[in-house]
C-alpha cells in the first residue's frame, strides 16, 4: 500500500466530562474508499470534525503526505485538499447548478461574471465525472435528492482535495439514486482520491469501500479489508458484539451448562 | 430516473441534439418552435414580467375608456416624473427582499434625508449639489447602521427597521424645525433634477445606445457560448428579444417628446434599475446577494461574508430612499412633516411585489421596480383625472397588491410541482 494521504494518530478530543475520541487512528491512502463505522454516539462525527477542522483535537497527531500537520480551522483542513460534504448539502435552491458549483469561487472576466466559462468547466467537471443532468441552467431545487449530491460532491472538487469526507451521503436517496452515488464514489476513488465514508448502511459499505474503520464509543473498535470481513464480523464489531445482553446471556448459560455437566 | 419530471430547458437547447441529455426537451429555432417553449415555461408558473405588463395594459386602457386624456404625452410625461421618486425607493427596497428580508423604514430614511437637505441648503447656506450629497451620505450611515444591528447583533430586521420608521421620522421632524416646512429654491440643482427634459434628438440618441448594446451584446455573449460548445440562443430569438425592447424603448422616447422630451428625473431612476439590474445578475455581489436569500448557511458555508452582504444592502436599501428623499424635494420644492411621511413606504414595496420580486427571499429583479412603479403611478394618475377620492385609490391599490401577492404564491407552488425552485 502506498503512503498514507492522511494519517491520524492517538487523536483524543473530550466535551466536559466526556472522553469522545480516545487514542482513534485513522489512516487514508489515496485511491483508497475508508468507511467509517460506529453505532450512533461512536464518536464518528467528531472524528469527521476534527479532520474538517471544525473542532479541531485536543491530542494526536495528524500528518498529511508524511508530514505533520495542524488543523486548526476549516480553512486549514481545505487548504490542505480536505474536502467535506455534509449531510444538509447546503445549496442555494434558488439558483441554478453552475451558480451552486461556483458559489463564493465565481469566475470573473472584467468585473462581471464569465458566465460561460463556469458553464463550460461545470459541463467539463460533470463529464469527467460521468454524471448527465439535462440542463445546467435549471434551479437547485428541480433536482433529484441524487443529482443533488452529486452536486454537492462535485462542487467540493472543484478545489482539487486530495481527500474526500462524505457524511451519509445516501442517507435520504433511492435505490437508483443511491447506485448513482456510489458510482460516483467509485470514480473518485479511480482518480486516485482518498475517501472517506460514514455510511450506516452496511450494503453501501460493501459495495464501494476497501477497507471499514469501526469505532465504539470513542475508540477503535476494528479495521477491517471489507472484501476479507463478513457482515456479522463488522456488526459485531459496531455493537461490541462481546459485551451486550445476548451475549452475557449466552456466556452464562453456557457456562452454567459446563458446571452442571 | 424515470420518475424525473422533464425539465423545460426554455430557450437554451438549441445546440445540435445529438450531443444532448435524453431527456431534455429541445426547442425547435423556429418562432413556432419558440412560442411553444414560451408556452411550457407560463405552464410551469414561469410568469416573468407578463402578468406586470398585462395589468399595465389593462388599467390604460381601462382608464383611456374613461378619460381621454389619460394616455395623452402630457399625463405620460407627468406619469414618469411622479413615479421616479417612489421607484427609487422599490429599487432599493427589492435587494432587502431578496434577502428575505423587509426594511420599513425606507420612507422615514426618505423624509429624514430630505428633511437634511432642506436644512443644510437653506438653513446652512450649503451649495445645493454639496447638500444632495449630504442628504444621500445620510441615508447611506443610517442605512449601514440597520444593517449592523441586524446582521451583527441579530435583531429581526422587521424590528431594527421599524425603530428605524419612528426613529428617522423623529429626526425629519426635529431638523424641519417649528415652522414644519423649508422651501427650497425653484431654479436650483435640487429643482432641476425633476424640471430638466432632454432635447428629443437626445432622447432618440440614448434609445439608439440602449437597444444597439443590448443587441451588441446578446450577439457576442451567444457567440461565446456556441464557440465554447454551449447550448445558445438562435439568431431569431435576439432578434425577436431585442424588438421586444425596441418597441417600448422607441414608443416610449416618441410619447415623451412630443410633451417635452424625456425627463432627467425618470432617466435617472430608469438608470439606476438598469445599473442594480446588472450588478444582481452579472456581478459576484449580485450572485451573493441571491446566494444568502436562497439559504444563508449555504452561503456562509462557500465562503461568502454574509454580514457583510446584508449590511451593504441594507446600506443601499436606504441610501435610494434618500435619493428617492431628494426627489421628492424636488418636486414639491420644499421639506415638509408630510414628506414621504404618507403611504409611500407601503406604495414602495407593493411595488416591487407586484413587479415580481418574492417576499419569500432569493427571487426578483430590478425591473420590478419599473414594472410595478407604472402600475401604481398609472392607476394613482388615472384616478386623479377622475378626480376620485384617495380612499378609492388605497382600495384599488390595496386590491392590485392582493393580485399580485396571489400570483406570486401561486406561481410559487405551479413551480413546486412543476419542480422549478
């Protein structure tokens, strides 16, 4: 495997009085799609934070292409090629697609808006990205909950990011829109991209991801190769299969049964 | 994907098909072809300007039936004379709905800053230009003073601007003093700004300028895009487009020449719709006004100061109601207690809605103010040569409102599920 993009290590971050990541590592090569996993309160979102800079970690390292680095601020986390997109998308729906693409990045050509060159590379963008919407000049709004994602994940390449957060990105789809998604996911990682995606949806999970980090409760929990780990294996790893009801139920009856023998 | 509705692409489709989406409705170039695309975009609760300019054709010749002076160049003439200083204040007023937003304090901003003016050029002996100035720069502090307050401390604007329309009110009233009017000179630069006319060969000129540089324009700007391989408009429809504008334009310029010529004061407000309608569409500012009006976060999340933009539009929400102030001046020649003190306020932004301009926020244009200050100037001057009441004039206004605000609701929820935004 090649060098790590991104890699984080022993990252801890507490809220009071509670530990919500305790020594997580996290390592992203590129062209490599990492889901990350964890029952909700796992400590997923915070981890997501801290790498997109919004709150950055109280302890860890972080080094990106074999250097250490700080996030500090979101413009950190953008200036190194970190790209997130969260799960509201945060579109303009009255505006058309090529405003929404380049929204606070307009191109200019003598101080007013080089209207079709934006349209022109926002066409280029969405071909090289295999996606087809019929017209680029309809409001954000008429699109489909799909198109809408693509948008918003083509938008955050528009900054050439070198690693790729997306938070549920199927969350809310259909099953054709969801295969649209993952489809895309596929493409980035085959332009050599690293990804990272925090899925409760464990079919999605198999289908695009290499490798699935679980955490639990703050901590590391597995990292797992998703093509050498079976459904259960991973399931039991986000529930801690070892430590709930079922399991003391049958750790006791078992044992119960030996001692009886 | 089959459950997608299909998405009208109106005029833009009319590059080669085959390199085309499926699913996208290709617009014949033929003027056949075009209406039919006209057509599906009305269907769509696309209305644009057409319900605006229906209206205003329906109340001419309504009221032509009942007076035949009405549609005389001397009524016309004084028609766009009365409606610039109001107007002004819908130009300004539209960026702060845009927003979402509502400033009611534009008439106050208005009487204050002519209440300034008043006083400075008579009381102070300040040159009248310098005193235009100053009553402008008024509106412009107080108007970066409701922004900072709305954006910065996060009152409603609804309540910073209604402290604004008793506040500012307060203050017209404080600088008038106790006589409660100050005339100001009749032959002045204030006087002058709404009893020049230009000469009609002037008028033709800047008609001329104005159509040529639309067509100029449309041309080269549908060249670039054919050139870089996007769909364009065919050649038929700048030309229809631009007749479009020319007949108005022309008709417009010859009714005003023949009373006397085209007032600077409606050149002046016609100008600034064209400059706000320029920067709303063609200029990063204009794109980051709309983007805060369709969702703020979304703007502040792409990086763009959002304080900042809904600062400056509130800034230039009040700086045009003093510009609208100064008119007012002018026309009556004097400040007093009443000046913009009435129902301009509410005649401004029934304008703008019935213009066309959302009170939802993230949709409109400048032209509203255009559109929907001749729907009002007209059936405010029909009335007068009625010699009816103004009771019967807020009815009537209050009913055009209530139309418009209608339409747009209307229209809103056609492009609902017609999945237009």
């Amino acid at each position: 495997m090649s060098t790590p993009v991104l890699e984080l290590s022993g990252i801890s971050k507490r809220f009071g009085a509670v530990q919500a990541l305790d020594q997580v590592d996290l390592r992203v090569a590129p062209g490599e799609v990492v889901a990350l996993l964890g029952d909700n309160g796992a400590g997923k979102s915070t981890l997501v934070k801290v790498i997109a800079g919004v709150n950055p970690a109280d302890g860890g390292d972080i080094t990106w292409e074999g250097r250490p680095v700080s996030i500090t601020r979101p413009n950190d986390a953008q200036k190194l090629g970190i790209a997130t997109i969260y799960q509201d998308l945060a579109l303009c729906d009255n505006l058309d697609i090529v405003a929404n693409l380049f929204l606070g990045a307009e191109h200019t050509a003598f101080g007013t808006l080089d209207e079709v060159e934006m349209e022109r590379r926002a066409q280029e963008l969405l071909d090289s990205l295999s996606v087809s919407i019929p017209s680029l000049r309809v409001p954000v709004a008429s699109l489909s909950g799909g198109q809408r994602q693509i948008i918003a994940i083509a938008r955050s390449l528009l900054g050439d990011p070198k690693i790729v957060l997306l938070d549920e990105p199927t969350a809310a789809l259909g099953v054709a829109q969801t295969a649209q998604v993952l489809d895309l996911i596929e493409r980035l990682r085959d332009k050599g991209l690293g990804v990272i995606l925090i899925s409760h949806n464990m079919a999605d999970v198999r289908a695009v991801a290499d490798r699935a980090v679980v955490l639990r409760l703050g901590r590391n929990a597995g990292d797992f190769r998703v093509e050498d780990t079976s459904y259960e294996e991973i399931v039991a790893a986000i529930t801690g299969a070892a430590d709930n009801p079922v399991a003391r139920r049958s750790g006791r009856v078992s044992a119960a049964t030996t001692e009886e023998a | 994907m089959a459950q997608q509705t299909p998405v009208t692409p109106g005029a833009d489709a009319a590059a080669p098909p085959a390199a085309r989406d499926p699913r996208l409705i290709v617009t014949a170039t033929s003027p056949r072809g075009l209406l039919a695309a006209g057509v599906r975009r009305l269907r769509g609760g696309e209305l644009g300007p057409l319900p605006v300019i229906v209206g205003l054709v329906v109340i001419c010749v309504v009221f032509q039936a009942l007076h035949d002076r009405f549609l005389s160049p001397q009524n016309l003439s004084n028609l766009t004379v009365q409606v610039t200083a109001v107007g002004l204040m819908t130009t300004g007023v539209i960026m702060v709905l845009l927003l979402g937003e509502i400033d009611l304090s534009i008439g106050s901003v208005a009487g204050a800053s002519a209440a300034v003016l008043a006083a400075l050029t008579v009381h102070q002996g300040v040159p009248e230009w310098l005193g235009i100035i100053a009553a402008i720069a008024t509106g412009t502090v107080i108007g970066v003073l409701h922004g900072t307050v709305f954006a910065k401390v996060g009152v409603p604007a609804f309540v910073v601007t209604l402290a604004g329309l008793l506040g500012w009110q307060g203050v017209q009233i404080y600088v008038l003093g106790s006589e409660g009017t100050v005339n100001v000179s009749g032959d002045g630069a204030i006087a002058a700004l709404t009893t020049t006319y230009f000469l009609p060969s002037f008028g033709w000129g800047i008609g001329a300028v104005v159509v040529a540089v639309y067509a100029v324009a449309s041309l080269f700007g549908e060249r670039r895009r054919s050139a870089a391989g996007l769909p364009a408009k065919p050649a038929v429809e700048i030309a229809v487009r631009t007749l479009l504008l020319a007949v108005p334009v022309f008709g417009g310029i010859a009714i005003l020449n023949q009373h006397q010529g085209v007032p600077l004061s409606f050149l002046i407000f016609v100008g600034f719709v064209v400059v706000f309608d320029l920067m709303l569409r063609k200029t990063r500012y204009g794109r980051m006004v709309f983007a805060v009006g369709g969702s703020a976060e979304a703007a502040r999340r792409a990086g763009i100061n959002v304080d900042l933009v809904r600062i400056s539009v509130f800034a230039l929400s009040s700086t045009l109601a003093a510009i609208g102030g100064v008119m007012m001046v002018s026309r009556s020649f004097s400040a007093n207690l009443d000046t913009a003190g009435g129902d301009e306020l509410m005649l401004a932004i029934a304008a703008a809605v019935i213009g066309g301009t959302s009170l939802f926020g993230g949709r409109g244009n400048a032209y509203s103010a255009l559109l929907g200050g001749l729907v009002l100037g007209a059936i405010t001057s029909g009335l007068l040569l009625l010699s009816m009441d103004s009771s019967i004039r807020y009815m009537i206004t209050a009913a055009v409102l209530l139309v418009a605000v209608i339409l747009d609701a209307v229209s809103r929820r056609s492009r609902k599920t017609h999945a237009r935004g």
